[in-house]
C-alpha cells in the first residue's frame, strides 16, 4: 500500500472503533439499566407506598443528625437511585441538623445544599461550641477566636423565619482547678453567637435552649435580663424558653421595658426547681386570661 492508502485505513479504522466505543457505552449503560429493575424489583423499599418508605427513613435517623457523608440522611443518597429518590423527595429528613463548632471544612457549601432540600418544613437546628479543658483560665472571648464560622452563621439566621426549635450548647471539658468567676461567658457567648449578622425575626420558633455545660461543680453562670428580652423580642410566638446551668442575674439599675409573649408555657432558667432569687421574682410576671 502507498502511504497515502495507509492513512486512509488508519482513518478508517479510527472511525469504525469510535463506533464501537460508542455502542460498547451503550451496552453498557442498558446493563445498568437493566439491573437497576432487577434491584427495583426486589428491593422491598422500592415496593412500598412512598409515604411508608419516607416515614421509615424518618425513623432511622438521629433527631439532630450531623451534615455528613456516613451519616443518614446523607448516607442514604449512596445506597441505591430509589433510595436516594425517597431522601430527596422528603423534606422533613433535612429539616434538623446538629452543628458542632469549629466546623468542618466545607460546611458554609454543604449548608446551602441541604437546607434546599428541607424546602419550606419547619427547621430545628442543634449548634454546640466545644471549648476545650482550657476554658476555665481564658477570657472566652479568646477562646472562640475562630470557632465561631461567621458564613455558617449567616446561612443559619438566613433562615430563620422558618426556625421551629433552636439550641445552642457551650461544651468544654472536666478540669481540676481552682474556677474562676464566669458569669459573664453566656452573655458573651450570645454576644458573639449573633456576631455582625444576628438572628433577624424567629416568627416560628416555638423552642429555644441555651445551656452551658461547662463542668464548673456548684457554680451557675448567669444570664442578664437584656440578653434574654434580646432573644424573646425576635420570637413572639415562643412555647419554651429553656436556660440550663445558668441563673438569670436581675440588676435593680436595668432597665427594661416590658415583654408580652402570650404562648410561653415554660420558663426555665438554673436547674430545675431551682428558683430565681428576689429581686428576680418580682420582675417575672405571669398574665392571666
């Protein structure tokens, strides 16, 4: 053959494998559709209602689940298309979530992404803030110097109008040493959980925790009056409001105008049964009628 005959036949040649490539990643893919119904047919979920399969899913996971690949809901958009299919297609199972700072890298993404999927259900978020056993002997405001992802933040009070049960953790870990006085620090903390971009209205949340686990043995950290007006003001529709491990510290020089919220049911500050001392109780008032 001449050499212009042979690049002909290898051009040839390169158009009938290219064909053959393409009808191999057919083959291919109707295998894969094939056996994606041989597993739709015996897959037991993949014959239920819908509305059975969601509610089982719903059952399978933690009421505050963590934004992660191996855990559920997320693990379950890996196991097979009809799964992931039933995951995505139930708002409720992205609807709660616990966040545990420091974040994760990639969260403020992962965020976004999974709140979409909750579409318009109401939200229950879950954020506790690990300090470490240094946290008795620094000022906290060091302490959550970089804890505190601002973006993360933002996407949270982003959607707050449809925030339905809200709890904020500060965790740290159990310390033999003389304690310092840390009243202040659920102040502070609040201070700078709200950050540059706090919360706007919460016209839905009904619950709303804040405890402060720091292991301090006897001692309570206590809370002002103005942080706490702060956070009812925004939530008028509020059932629960929960303060645990903190007292409420009433100063006679604080001024504070008066707060109606006409569906709370439940006030705890302290522990329970532990009662806010005077002048504390002169200041909380229950409306009848």
């Amino acid at each position: 053959m001449s050499l212009p005959e042979l690049h002909a036949r290898i051009v040839k040649l390169d158009t009938e494998i290219g064909l053959q490539r393409e009808l191999l990643r057919k083959l291919e893919r109707d295998k894969s559709l094939a056996q994606c119904q041989i597993n739709a047919v015996l897959d037991p979920m993949a014959r239920l209602p819908f509305e059975i399969s969601s509610e089982i899913f719903l059952e399978t996971i933690d009421p505050f689940p963590e934004p992660k690949a191996l855990h559920a809901p997320m693990l379950l958009l890996n196991i097979c298309h009809s799964w992931s299919d039933i995951a995505l297609s139930t708002p409720a199972l992205w609807a709660a979530f616990n966040i545990v700072f420091p974040c994760a890298r990639g969260l403020k993404e992962i965020l976004p992404i999974w709140l979409e999927r909750a579409q318009n259900h109401p939200l229950s978020f879950r954020t506790r803030l690990r300090m470490g056993s240094q946290c008795k002997r620094l000022p906290l405001s060091i302490l959550l110097e970089g804890k505190f992802d601002q973006d993360v933040v933002s996407v949270i009070w982003g959607h707050g109008k449809q925030l339905k049960h809200l709890e904020i953790v500060l965790e740290g870990e159990e310390e033999e040493e003389e304690e310092e006085d840390t009243d202040e620090r659920p102040n502070e903390l609040m201070e700078l959980w709200s950050g540059t971009t706090g919360p706007g209205p919460l016209p839905s949340l009904v619950t709303l925790t804040i405890s402060d686990a720091l292991d301090r043995g006897s001692e309570f950290s206590g809370i002002s009056p103005s942080h706490v007006f702060k956070l009812l003001r925004l939530a008028p529709n509020l059932t629960e409001c929960l303060f645990f491990d903190m007292d409420i510290i009433f100063d006679n020089d604080d001024a504070i105008d008066g707060l109606l919220l006409p569906n709370l049911r439940r006030l705890t500050f302290g522990e329970d049964g532990r009662c806010p001392t005077p002048p504390g109780k002169a200041d909380l008032k229950l409306r009848s009628g």
